[in-house]
C-alpha cells in the first residue's frame, strides 16, 4: 500500500510538471458486446456464506465501470440439474441460455489452500473467539453459451486473517458470519479486485 502511494504521488508529480498528461484508457474487455450476462454462484470447498458473498462482490465491481445486465442464478451443479444435464457441455450451455436469456455465463471457484486457526481467549474467559490465517484463490471465467467457449478468464491469490470460522462437518472450516464484510470482507475484496483488473478503467500517462 505504501508503495502504491508513493508511485500515485510521483505520477501527480510528473502530471504537474507537464511532461505528461493524464488518459483515461478503457476496460481491456467489453462487457456490454457479451450481454445478457448470467452468473452462478461462486463454487467454493468450505462450508459457509464465503461463495455468495464472492459472488455478489464479483459483480459488484465488474459494473463498476461498465453497464451490463446480469441475471442471478443458483450454482453450477443447480443450473446443469434444471435442465437434466450432469456436465456443462454445449447442450447444456443451450438449455441454460434458453432457460434464462443469457449469452454468456459467468463461473468461478474459490479454493481454500490452508487454514491456520487462531484462538482467542481473554482473561477470565469474557470472550473466546475464533479466526484463522486463510490461503485462497478465486478463479473466474466468461463463457459464450452459443459454442462453450469461454472468453476470459481472471484469477489471483491472496492470504489474510479471517474472523467468524467454525469448525463444520467432517473438520471442514466453516465461513460464516452475520457480519461478512468484517469477517472476510478484506480476503475477497483483494481477490476480487485482482481478478477483474481487465473490466475496469484506469489511468496512464502519456507525453
């Protein structure tokens, strides 16, 4: 972060200066000549709210710049049992898009690498709380339903500190909380912002 400002700083700097000028450049993908967009919820291999909140997150910022129509749906697996298909191959991509009216569909997987779980407990036992240093990836692509190719893809890996986990079923983590945005808000927003660098506009110098 510190690094970042610092290159912020020198770039207003040499704005200042007039040896360059400031442009505004395009997102490197168009989004508007892919709609309708549809998106299935985020696969993720925890328990827990970390798959919708990613998703709803994902779309978030890939309309921050960019005015798309999305259609919500449910997951993968959910979406190939709606139209009796057990693998998303072109007859499936077809009955999916009749069903919804899409052109193209956005998928995505968040995979949790390692877990490091930290327990908290103050003095006379007034609060035990767990959270963990968690490793994971989210891995997102644009698929054209018309012939199953997929269009773009985005991925990153970010580690961070968590709060809310418990321990579900079969010792799978479980990440969930009343409060994401305070318990992993920070893991999936760096993922997020990473993976969808392509959809959003940015600034460059130029002479």
């Amino acid at each position: 972060m510190r690094y970042a400002r610092f290159f912020a700083v020198a770039l207003l700097l040499l704005a200042a200066l007039g040896c360059y000028k400031r442009v505004l450049v395009p997102p490197q993908f168009d989004l508007q000549s892919r709609e309708v967009l549809g998106i299935a919820r985020f696969k993720c291999n925890e328990e827990g709210k970390l798959d919708a909140y990613a998703t709803q997150k994902f779309m978030e910022a890939i309309t921050r710049d960019q005015t798309v129509q999305i259609v919500e749906m449910g997951t993968v697996d959910e979406l190939l049992k709606e139209v009796g298909q057990t693998a998303l191959n072109p007859e499936a991509l077809s009955a999916i898009a009749d069903k919804y009216r899409i052109k193209t569909l956005i998928s995505g997987e968040i995979e949790i690498s390692d877990v490091q779980p930290k327990l908290t407990i103050t003095p006379g036992f007034t609060y035990v709380g767990l959270s963990a240093d968690v490793e994971a990836s989210l891995v997102a692509r644009l698929i054209a339903v018309d012939n199953g190719a997929t269009v773009w893809t985005g991925s990153a890996r970010d580690k961070r500190n968590v709060g809310y986990v418990s321990v579900g079923s079969g010792g799978h983590f479980m990440f969930d909380a009343h409060d994401p945005e305070s318990a992993y808000g920070g893991l999936v927003d760096a993922l997020v912002k990473r993976a969808t660098k392509d959809f959003r506009t940015t600034w460059r110098l130029v002479r």
